[in-house]
C-alpha cells in the first residue's frame, strides 16, 4: 500500500501545540497515513512521537556571529530564513497534502504545493489578517497574500462559524470546517488533583468560586474582573496563569480578600483544576474582529468542567451558551455587569454542575475530530 505523507506546519512549537496535537492524530485515523509536524523549536533535529514525526527547525540567524546577526535580525530576513527552509524541509519530505496551520505556514506550504502539485489545506485559528495587534499594513498584506492563493487552497478549517463566514464572504465559496479547540473529554481525570481552591486559598463555603484561566495580558478583560471582585463580595476569584498584568492583580489582592493567583500549571491538568470551581470567567474584549468572533479555548474548557460560565455578549459566545445552556452574557456596561454578577445563585451553579457532557457532545474533540476527516476525504476526492 502506498502511504500518503502528511505534513502540519506552522511557525510556533508544534510539540506544545494541543490543537495541531489532536489535528495530527485525528489525520492519522486515515487508513495508510503517515504524518509529519514541522515546526520551530531551540530543539536540534526531528524526534518521533507516539506515531507522529516532528521536524523541529532551528533558526540558523542565531549562530551567526552577533554583529551580523543583528544585522540581519529584520522582520524580512527573518520571514525568508523561515520560507527558505520550510519550503526545504517540505521539498525533502515530499507530503502529498501539506496542512498550514497559520498564515506565515501558509506562505511555504502555498508554494510547495504549487511546485508539486499537492493538495493544500489552510487552518486559520483565527481571523488573521483583522486580529489583535496586527498592525494596518500587515492586515492588508496578510488578506491580499490569503485572496491571491485562495483559489489553489483545497480545504479551509477556522475556528468559529463567523470567522469561517468571513472567509467565504470575503475569497469566495470553499470546502471547509469549524472545529473547536475542545479538551479531549476522556483525559480530563489524567493528572487529577488532591487539593481544591477552597483548600488551598482558604475560601469560605459560603463564596461562589470564579476562576480566570489563560495568559495575564491585555484584552482578555483582566481589568473588568477586578474591578467586579472589588464589589462581588459573595464571589471569589482565582486567577490560573501568568502575564504581563500579574502585578495588577498581586496589587488588587493585598486589598481584597476575595482575589488569588494560582501558578500555571500542564496543560493535561487543566481541567481537573477547573472542576474544583463554581464559574468560568471569559471576558475578552472588543479589541479586534477576531476576538468578537471568537471561541475561546476557555469557554470549551470551563463547559466541560461543569463551571457556569460567564462570557462578554459576542455574537459566537452567546450562541453557544444560549444553545448549551452553560451560563449567561454579562452586560457591556461595568455597573450592569456588576448588578448580573451578584444575582448569581449556589443553585445555578449546581444546575450548571448537573449537566451531562453527552448533552455538549457537537463540542467535544470526538466530534471535531469527525469534522477534520469529512473534509480530508472530500479534499483527497477532490479534482482540484
């Protein structure tokens, strides 16, 4: 039997990636498959995992001398460097279908594809020519480049159904699929843990716990929680993470006794630490179409935790809640946000707590799994 090579790419670390993780093992599903990740890492070589094969590239500008290497650490040679041996590493492995899974992995992935006729899917994790702190030249040079090269893409995957609209509003019809960055449900008891927030943070029973989990940075709506702990006197909120605005929070806690940060802590964890809370917070703001049109990874961990979640009013957010019931909408407004935050009830929060994960299955990573190989088959079908 002839195996059909598959090769993920994108310019992150693709061995701390979870998406581009349960991407690769969902493809390898496919009957005589073999796939590839090739992404940048400090790590030297490829190295095998499970049945996977990472390509980890190192950048060659560090071991120049340093003079020249300042030189030529430009936003352009540094973009070249990363086509050049991508496209290399491509050329060697010789994929039949190459999976970019960013705009900058499109760009190599584009080209290869055109040299060897192989098939080519794009996997947008966000809106990403309109998202946050993309600057105005390169959100137009990032959608001209996406429109060039959408009539050779073969499948296209986002994340949320308004951003997949955009897409197909803006190029032009496509095969194409949602799939959610869901925890795999059946490993959420991995890693379990012994002590609770209560335990550890010495939490009242009588508080409702409300627990922050993601990186501490600006648009994630850091600022509002504070300012409604300051007032939610019945609700305690622990912050899981680390950021740039860890400070501000440290300083908010010496004057209110119902805020904590909790360290990090693995990924695969995740989840079982959630469990011990009572609500979700995911409150991003309105810093870019993007994050309007998003679904947080949050808002899927915190519904398959059980947690009552709370999220801004976006367009994405509010349809899954409405539709799985895992919570409410704050007002934009801080005082009417603060005023829907204190009518929160112990009851809501353990109907919330009630409600089977069968009930969100079209969530779940087994059925975005499902998504991700309807559109590989109907790519390989293709004539394209």
């Amino acid at each position: 039997m002839q195996v059909l090579k598959v090769a993920h790419v994108t310019h992150t670390d693709i061995s701390s990636d979870s998406r581009i993780l349960k991407s690769m093992d969902a493809v390898r599903q496919l009957e005589g498959v073999k796939v590839y990740g090739l992404g940048l890492s400090e790590e030297r070589g490829a190295k095998p995992v499970g049945q996977n094969y990472f390509l980890r590239v190192r950048s060659l500008l560090k071991r120049l001398p340093r003079l020249l290497r300042l030189m030529l650490l430009s936003p352009l040679f540094i973009f070249l460097e990363f086509f050049l041996v991508f496209l290399f590493k491509l050329v060697k492995i010789r994929p039949s279908i190459v999976h970019a899974h960013d705009y900058l992995a499109l760009v190599p992935c584009y080209f290869y594809s055109v040299l060897f006729g192989s098939k080519l899917i794009y996997d947008a994790h966000e809106l990403e020519s309109r998202k946050n702190g993309i600057g105005r030249a390169a959100s137009y040079l990032v959608a001209t480049f996406e429109r060039l090269v959408w009539s050779r893409i073969d499948g296209f995957i986002t994340v949320s159904n308004a951003i997949e609209e955009w897409y197909q509003q803006q190029f032009g019809a496509k095969e194409s699929a949602v799939v959610l960055n869901s925890p795999i449900v059946k490993d959420t008891d991995e890693g379990g843990v012994n002590t609770s927030f209560r335990d550890i943070f010495s939490i009242p029973d009588e508080r409702i716990v409300a627990v922050y989990v993601g990186l501490f940075v600006k648009g994630r709506g850091i600022e509002n929680i504070l300012e409604l702990a300051k007032t939610a006197k019945n609700i305690h909120f622990v912050f899981l993470g680390d950021g740039e605005l860890k400070q501000s929070i440290l300083s908010v806690s010496k004057d209110f006794d119902n805020v904590d940060v909790h360290p990090f802590v693995e990924h695969f964890r995740v989840v079982s630490y959630l469990k011990e809370a009572d609500i979700g917070l995911c409150l991003l703001e309105n810093v870019s179409l993007s994050d309007y049109y998003a679904i947080p990874n949050k808002l899927l961990e915190y519904s398959f935790s059980g947690l009552y979640v709370l999220a801004t009013d976006f367009p994405e957010m509010r349809g899954l809640i409405d539709k799985y019931k895992l919570g409410k909408c704050l007002p934009d407004d801080l005082e009417s946000a603060k005023v829907s935050l204190e009518e929160i009830t112990q009851e809501q929060v353990a109907e919330r707590r009630t409600q089977s994960t069968e009930s969100l299955y079209d969530l779940s990573w087994e059925a975005q799994e499902k998504k991700i190989l309807k559109l590989y088959r109907q790519v390989l079908e293709s004539n394209h």
